[in-house]
C-alpha cells in the first residue's frame, strides 16, 4: 500500500489528525477527571467512588465513539450501503431457499399431512412417502385414483401459496361425491332412482362403520353429526343439462374402486350420462 499517496489526500489527512486528536485528548481527559474524581471521593464510600469512576469511563467511550462517527461519517455511510447491498444479494439468492424452510415450517406447526396421507396441492394430487425441509415427495394418483407410478417432488415453498387438501384426514372412511351428467331429454327423476340404488348397493357395508367413525371424529372437535346414507342433489351445468351430486360412505384408499362400482351398476340399469363424470370429490 502506497501510504505517502494516501497521506498526500488532504481529507484523509485531516480526518487521520482529527482522528488522533480526538484519541488523545479522550484518553488525557479521561485521567485527569479520573485523578479528580478519586481525589474527592477520597473520603466517601467506597461504592460512590467506584459509581463516579465508571460514569467518567462510560462517558469517555461515549465521546470517542461519538467523535469517530462524526469524523468518518461519510466513510462509515458508504460500508454501510455495501453491506446492505450484499445482504439485499444474499436475501434474493436464497429466497427459494428460505420460503421453502418456511412452508416446511408451516406444513409442521399446522400438522397438515403426514407420511402415508393422500393429498392435493396446487393440482398435484398423491400420497405422500416423503417430507423433508426443503421438499415434500408424492407417489402420483391419477384418473379413477389409482397411481401412475410417477413420483413428484413439490417443493415445501407452494405451502404458503396454495391450499392442501388431506383427503386422508379421518384416517379410515371419507364421503366421497361423484358428479354425473345426464343427456338432455333423459328422465333424470329415474336417473336418480337407478345412481342412487346402485350407491345403496354398493355401499351397504360402509354405512354403519362409517357413521360411528365420523361420528367420533364430529365430537372430538366439536361438530354435528354427519348422515352418510348415500344421497343424491340435483344441480344444473346450463339451461338444460342436469347432474346428480352422489355422495357416497367408502373407506379413504377405495374411492376410485367404489366409484366404479357404483357407474357400473349405474350404467348396467340403462341410463347413460352425457360423459365420463365430470367432477370427483372426496
């Protein structure tokens, strides 16, 4: 380092003597009053003079710090905005990072899955065989929920961003609708007669386990009881298009087989819906 032509910059010399001045005078004033202060309290209690003594001290770094910051404001301004530029850099760099630390965070405080649950996020639907910090794994369910044999990686940051749907929340059983549409001009009053006989039918064994089971759940957290007879609402998709809402009782991991079951039946009666069911909830 070329010191002589640092010394040669006027305002860097002056703020070097300002800023040995200032030492200096800060270490004479700080003995002199010490020296004072000792000569007073000489006769007083020994608590008092240390009390005077450390108030002198404090006050000494005080007025050199002070003075310092003062004398090198400019300088001191100017490494302030470079850290502040790297740390708005480092923020941005490991923005992923720290939002998927959060959802992770999150997916814990909220217990919102476990391993082994089957859920849906942002159209991604699968049961989950791994959660980690940054990322969580699924095995893929597909059309008719049956796995694709597919494994999708979601990274924990989509928590705090999209809604999570447990579909294995109570465990054992669930209520489960099937939207059927029914083609214009078909009699939909017989429609529902036949979907709902075939739920009935293939149901039947799922009623009664199913409501105590719900039921249990209802009361641990407070809810009315829930029917879980299977039922059928009627809705429209336009002027003239009716679709029967069928909820149906079935166990979590039989959704896709019940609802075969049950079109099967549906359709062996000869009703025929407009498509293949639009819409599948559960």
């Amino acid at each position: 380092m070329d010191f002589e032509a640092l010394w040669a910059d006027d305002e860097l010399r002056r703020r070097a003597i300002a800023t040995l001045i200032l030492i200096v005078g800060t270490a004479l004033g700080r003995f002199f009053l010490l020296r004072t202060v000792r000569r007073m309290t000489a006769a007083a209690r020994k608590e008092l003079r240390l009390s005077w003594s450390n108030s002198v001290k404090r006050a000494a770094i005080a007025i050199l710090v002070g003075g310092l910051a003062v004398i090198w404001s400019e300088e001191i301004q100017t490494v302030a905005l470079s850290l502040v530029a790297v740390a708005v850099a480092l923020v941005l760099a490991v923005k992923e990072l720290l939002l998927c630390v959060s959802g992770s965070l999150l997916r814990t405080s909220a217990r919102t899955f476990a391993i082994g649950d089957r859920i849906e996020v942002d159209g991604i639907r699968g049961d989950v065989v791994d959660h980690g910090l940054l990322a969580t794994r699924v095995l893929e369910i597909g059309p008719g929920h049956r796995r694709t044999g597919r494994s999708v990686v979601i990274p924990n940051s989509i928590f705090l961003t999209s809604s999570v749907i447990n579909e294995t929340a109570t465990k054992q059983f669930v209520l489960h609708t099937i939207d059927v549409p029914i083609a214009d001009g078909t009699d939909w009053e017989e429609a529902e007669r036949r979907l709902l006989a075939a739920a009935n039918e293939t149901c039947e064994e799922y009623v009664e386990p199913a409501l105590q089971h719900l039921d249990a759940a209802s009361s641990q957290h407070g809810l009315t009881t829930l029917s879980v007879e299977p039922r059928v609402l009627v809705g429209l998709a336009g002027a003239n298009q009716v679709v029967l809402h069928l909820r149906v009782p079935t166990k979590a991991r039989k959704k896709g087989i019940v609802e075969q079951a049950i079109l099967r039946r549906f359709l062996g009666a000869g009703v025929e819906p407009t498509q293949t069911p639009t819409k599948n909830r559960g």
